[in-house]
C-alpha cells in the first residue's frame, strides 16, 4: 500500500535551516507530482510547494518563494523541502502528499517549531 513517511523537522531559531525529507513507497514514486503542505494550529492545511514527477517543473506559495526550495531523487523514492530563512510564521506540521488516481496520501506529519 501507499506510505509516506516524514522526518526532519525539530525546533530552529528564526533565520535557521532545516531539510525535510518524505519516504515514499508503494506505488512508482517517478510517475506523480509530489507535495509538501503544512497545517498550523487553528489553520487551514495550506499547499506549500510541488514538484512533477521529473523533477523539471516546481511550484511554491508565495510565501515560501525563495526561501524554500522541493527536490526529489526519483532513485530512492525520496522529496526533499529545503526550508531557509525560517520565520515563527513557518511554524507547523508539514506533510508529504501524493495524488494517485483521484485519491489523495497523506503522511502523518513532521512538526517544525520556529522560536528562539
């Protein structure tokens, strides 16, 4: 069956870096766009960033634009986010998605905590 698995996220000091990354299996990782959303307390789960299934063509809330970058190794079954430049605002649980014929997989969820 469909597992995605995150890690990576902890607690950063505003400014700080931090690289999530997703575990795919069960399905062929190299054929679907894969997404990272992330849902903070008393908020909606928002869309942060997506990349296809190449790898070629990436997409990013305007929040995150230059500060986050999605990348993929379609080898290891593996989505990366690479967070830069955190803000307390960045603050959430951040989760791994893939959409396979019209059904939607979740992770279970990273938290990342921005604070110093």
């Amino acid at each position: 069956q469909v597992q995605l698995v995150e890690s990576g996220g902890g607690l950063v000091q505003p400014g700080g870096s931090l690289r999530l990354s997703c575990a795919a299996s069960g399905f062929i990782f190299s054929s679907y766009a894969m997404s990272w959303y992330r849902q903070a307390p008393g908020k909606e789960r928002e869309l942060v960033a997506v990349i296809c299934d190449t790898g070629s063509r990436r997409n990013y809330a305007d929040s995150v634009k230059g500060r986050f970058t999605i990348s993929r190794d379609n080898a290891k079954n593996l989505v990366y986010l690479q967070m830069n430049s955190l803000k307390a605002e960045d603050a959430a649980v951040y989760y791994c998605q893939c959409r396979i014929l019209r059904h939607d997989y979740w992770g279970q969820g990273t938290q990342v905590t921005v604070s110093s």
